[in-house]
C-alpha cells in the first residue's frame, strides 16, 4: 500500500515514515503542500497523511486544491493534529479530510487501524 | 520515557535546536524590522512545531510555553497583535532557557520548568 506522507516537521517525519516503512508500506514524503500536490500526482497514493500548518500551501489550501481534482479527491485524507488544533482539524474535516490522528502521541498503532478503515 | 520516545531523542534535540535557531534569525530581522512577513511566518511556524515536539515527547512545560508564542505569532499574522521590543526580548529569554533545557534533557531527561515564562508571554497574548 502505498502513503503519501505530507509534513514539514523532520522530527514527525522521520518518525513516522520510518514506522511506515517498518509496516511494509511504501512511502513518499513531501515537506510543504505544494510538493504534496505534485507528489500526490506522480506517486498515485492510496492514502494521505497531511499535516495542517506547513509553509508553502498549508493543509487546508492542500485540501481545496485536492477537492478540486477529481483524481485527488478519490484519495483518502488523514489530517495530522496536534496540541490546541481542535479547530483546525474541524476545519480540515469541513474541507474534506476524512479522519484525523494526534500526531504528538506517537500511537503509530491508532495510525494503523485509521489507513486500514479508509483504504478497504 | 518509552521506548520509540527515547529513540527519538537526538532526532528531537537536533530538530528542536534548528527551530531554535530559525527563530533567534527571525528575532533579529523582526528587531529592525517588525513587518517582516518571512519572519513573522517563521516564527509561527518554527513555535508550533516546538510545541508538537515537546507535547510529543512528554515536555509539557515547553509545550504550553511554544503554543502560547504560536497563538501570540498567529494573531500577529492576522494583525490583530503587534510586535514588540519587549515580546522580542522575552521570546530570546525563552529560547535560551529552552536551549538549557535541551542540555538537560540530553545528560538527564530532565525538562525544565517553562512555567514562569507561558505566564509573561500570556501578558502579550491579551
């Protein structure tokens, strides 16, 4: 299966691309939105991890450009949350973001079981 | 501290101390020039992902002090807040203390208390 990974965060994308590949996934990553977008194109995802706040396009003008693109859309998205985004994850759902995980807590499991939920 | 989080640690000193100094660089642009918009967006930028960090690693004090600098950044970006030399000069205090604090964690996985300092920034977030 294979994730595409969008977050400017090297900590969290370290992390957790690493927990993908260990899982057998196979994973691309991008850094901002905009190279989300061109990657989301060129590696044909399954899935989409996506941070919120990134600089150069950030989730949610990710989002509005996916919803945009009939071959985007069809590609679940899992937004990344973190401390105090309660907000911004509604947000992100009102977009249309699928589901959303708390990056912070490292529970790579709960990651696990939400790809599996969206991609059957 | 639990397996995967004590794996990450240098990852996270290493990245914490990039932030660190993306935002003593925004400091320095932001004291001539407080219109700075690169700036301004770095240090929003930078502050939030210290506090995702230090949530994720269990540093809670550091985390509630970066996520009050985020939202502080935040209402600067919608211009509903303002910089000033005093906010600059409390943010450098942070980082500094914050740096010590990373010295600690990597000898001991002590965190240091950022208490004193989410309360002075809070007087800026009003």
């Amino acid at each position: 299966m294979k994730v595409l990974l969008i977050e400017d965060d090297q900590f969290f994308q370290k992390f957790y691309s690493s927990k993908l590949l260990e899982q057998q996934y196979q994973v691309a990553t991008a850094s901002n939105g905009e190279e989300g977008l061109t990657q989301a194109k060129s590696f044909a995802p399954d899935i989409i991890i996506l941070d919120i706040i990134m600089p150069k396009k950030n989730g949610f003008e990710f989002l509005t450009a996916r919803a945009a693109d009939p071959a985007l859309k069809k590609i679940p998205v899992i937004v990344f949350s973190t401390l105090g985004q309660d907000d911004d994850v509604k947000k992100a759902l009102d977009l249309g973001a699928n589901d959303f995980v708390n990056k912070g807590l490292f529970d790579f499991e709960a990651v696990k079981l939400k790809i599996a939920k969206m991609v059957k | 501290m639990d397996n995967d989080v004590a794996k990450y640690k240098d990852l996270f000193i290493t990245t914490a101390k990039d932030y660190c100094t993306q935002i003593i660089q925004a400091l320095s642009t932001l004291s001539t020039n407080p219109q700075a918009t690169q700036a301004i967006d770095a240090v929003h930028l930078s502050s939030h992902s210290l506090k995702s960090q230090n949530a994720a690693m269990g540093f809670s004090s550091s985390a509630e002090m970066f996520m009050t600098i985020e939202k502080i950044f935040a209402k600067i970006q919608e211009q509903s807040a303002h910089i000033s030399s005093e906010l600059l000069t409390e943010i450098k205090n942070c980082i500094d203390d914050f740096s010590y604090s990373l010295a600690q964690i990597q000898h001991n996985n002590q965190e240091q208390d950022m208490s004193a300092h989410t309360e002075k920034l809070q007087t800026f977030n009003r």
